[in-house]
C-alpha cells in the first residue's frame, strides 16, 4: 500500500503545472485540504483520498489507474465520490458522496479551502459572486 507521504508526492507530480482560478498552484489547494482533513481529525485514508480529490476530475489521473493504485478500496471509494461528473446534478453528487463512508470529511475540508474568503478575494467579483453561492448550496445539500 502506497504511504500518506508517497500519495501526496504522486498527487504534487500529477497535478504539476495546474493552477487554480487564482493562479496559485494547484498544488496548494491539495495540500489545504489534506491539512483540512488531518485537522478534522481524518485517518491516512482520508488524508490520501484528500490529495487525490481532483485528481481524476481534473484528468491528471485516469480512473484506471486509480483502481490499480495500491490504496485502499476506501480511499478510491472516497476519490470517487467526490469527483463529479460531466452533467451531473448537484444533489445527486451530494447524496454519493453522504453515501460513502468517509467521504463528507474530504469534501468539507474541500469547500472550506475553496470558500476561504482570502482566496476569493483576489477573483474578479462576478466569479467570486458565483463560487461563494455554488459552495454555499453544496454546503447546505451536505448538511454542513
């Protein structure tokens, strides 16, 4: 099984050269949310699972080879339900991810890392406007 410390360097490479809406590295917002995770009192499947969060989302991983990681079923099950899918609703990407154990932590330190009001600060306001109402309706559709 691939450590904590091992996941989160396969995590830095695969994401190298991505930045967020800010022009950060991307990088930064999976460290955030592993940090949000360990915080909230997650265990290393959900720490890992945190820096893979994106991951297949972002086609810095396929999903193929996610299920051949040497990880543990739940931290895939975790990665997985909190990548969304093309065309996917809200409220059915909610109740995946309040179906899987392990999940709810992930996402939370997630939207709290993409919620900071010191990030959204530096977006121009109509994204800003738009995020912070996007973040605030998956917060209530996971009853945080």
């Amino acid at each position: 099984m691939l450590s904590v410390v091992e996941v989160e360097a396969l995590a830095r490479a695969a994401h190298q050269g991505q930045t967020d809406k800010a022009g950060r590295p991307y990088a930064e917002h999976l460290a955030a949310v592993a940090r949000g995770v360990r915080e909230r009192g997650g265990d290393p499947d959900q720490i890992a699972a945190a820096w893979l969060h994106d991951a297949v989302e972002d086609d810095a991983l396929s999903r193929e080879w996610l299920e051949r990681a040497e990880l543990s079923r739940r931290t895939k099950d975790i990665v997985l339900a909190v990548t969304k899918r093309a065309g996917e609703r809200p409220e059915d990407y909610a109740a995946r991810i309040l179906a899987t154990p392990g999940a709810l932590l992930v996402k939370e330190a997630d939207l709290a890392h993409n919620a900071d009001p010191a990030r959204l600060a530096v977006l121009d306001g109509a994204t800003r406007v738009r995020l912070t109402e996007k973040y605030a309706r998956m917060r209530a559709l996971l009853g945080l």
